[in-house]
C-alpha cells in the first residue's frame, strides 16, 4: 500500500498582527470657491483731484450779452401753440383763455418772452397793410434782433401775408441797430398749405442782415 505522509506534529509559530493605531483627527472638509481671482496687476498710485466748484446759473438770458437770442426765440415761437392750446383747457367753471387775432398772439408772446429776457424793447408802428391799426414789434439783443407776430386768419391771402413780410423786412432792414428779423406765423388752423416753402421762399441771409421765419403749428 502507498504511504501516506504525516504532518509533522511541530507548527510553525502563527504570524504577529500589526499593532493597533489610535484613531486619527477626521480631516478637514477641502472647500472650493467659484469666484474668479483677476490677475494681479502693478500697484499704480492715482492722484485725486477736487473738482472746481460749477460757475453759477443765471435764470435769465438778457444779463448775459453774449448770449444767443435767435435761437432762444425761435424755440418759443416754435411751442407757442403747445401753451396757447393748454391755456383753453382750463378747469371746470373757468373761463378758456384764448388766441383769437394778433394782438392776442403779441401779447402771449411778450409774456413769453420774459421768461428768457428781462431787456425788451418795443417798436409801436402803423405798416399800411393795417389800414390804421397799430403794430408792436419786440426789440431784443439790445434793438439788434426785432421780432414780429403774425397770425392767420380768413381773407388773408398767402400774397398779401407775403407783402406784409416783406414790408416787416424793409422796415427794419433800414433801421440802423437792428441786424436780424424774426417773423413769427401762427396759423392754429393750417390755413398754409407748404409752410415749409413760405419759410424757405422769405428767409435770407446776408452780412447786413438776416430773416427768419418760424411757421408753427406745422
């Protein structure tokens, strides 16, 4: 019969178990932050000034003499209808306030007028297109700008509104200070058909002097 080994009755010694750590501090959580770091830039010194104090405000246009009385006076022409308009929507019981001929038009416009200006001049004539009836022209820009109102209305023709222009222009072109007109047209009811084209046709410009005309509403 075959023979079978037999363990030696002498095992070897068991292997040592590691030793035991004590238990370690949980670390710390790691936290990420989502916001964007700029590169750094060179340090660079900026030197702050104080602002010098703003000169102050004038209210009104007329102490200063250089200042621009055209343009001033064209844009009250131009929003003349805007506050004529306003004045007939009075409250309830009130009675409107109205633009009905052209001396009503000069006297909203000499109102007017002293909101920009506080030296106004005025020039009272009689032009023989008024069969009598007396005109008041406003003198601005000490006499140099003279201002004329107009206002349309039925059988006045666009020739005889042109002559009264042209006469207005002859007026004061001979008057020795004044170097501009403005002629101010106020037709509420759109009785000019090219408004555009009766400013374009009367308006000139020379060394001696100018003439503006300002049609409003258009």
């Amino acid at each position: 019969m075959p023979t079978v080994p037999v363990p030696s009755a002498t095992a070897p010694p068991p292997s040592p178990l590691p030793p035991v750590l004590p238990p370690s501090e949980p670390a710390e959580p790691v936290r990420y932050s989502t916001r964007e770091v700029a590169p750094s830039q060179p340090s660079t010194t900026t030197t702050v000034t104080s602002p010098s104090p703003a000169p102050p405000v004038s209210v009104s246009n007329a102490s200063s003499p250089e200042a621009d009385h055209l343009p001033i006076t064209k844009n009250i022409c131009q929003r003349f209808h805007f506050v004529a308009r306003q004045l007939r929507l009075r409250g309830e019981y009130r009675s409107s306030v109205s633009v009905e001929d052209e001396s009503d038009v000069q006297d909203l416009l000499h109102a007017l007028l002293r909101l920009q200006f506080d030296d106004i001049s005025t020039d009272e004539w009689t032009p023989d297109y008024t069969n009598g009836a007396s005109r008041t022209t406003f003198l601005l820009n000490h006499d140099r700008l003279a201002v004329v109102a107009k206002k349309t209305r039925a059988g006045l023709t666009m020739t005889d509104l042109k002559d009264q222009v042209r006469a207005d222009i002859e007026r004061y072109r001979a008057r020795g200070r004044c170097t501009s007109l403005l002629c101010f047209i106020y037709d509420p009811d759109g009785r000019i058909g090219n408004p555009r084209g009766i400013e374009s046709e009367l308006t000139s410009t020379s060394e001696q002097f100018t003439v503006d005309i300002v049609v409003a509403p258009k």
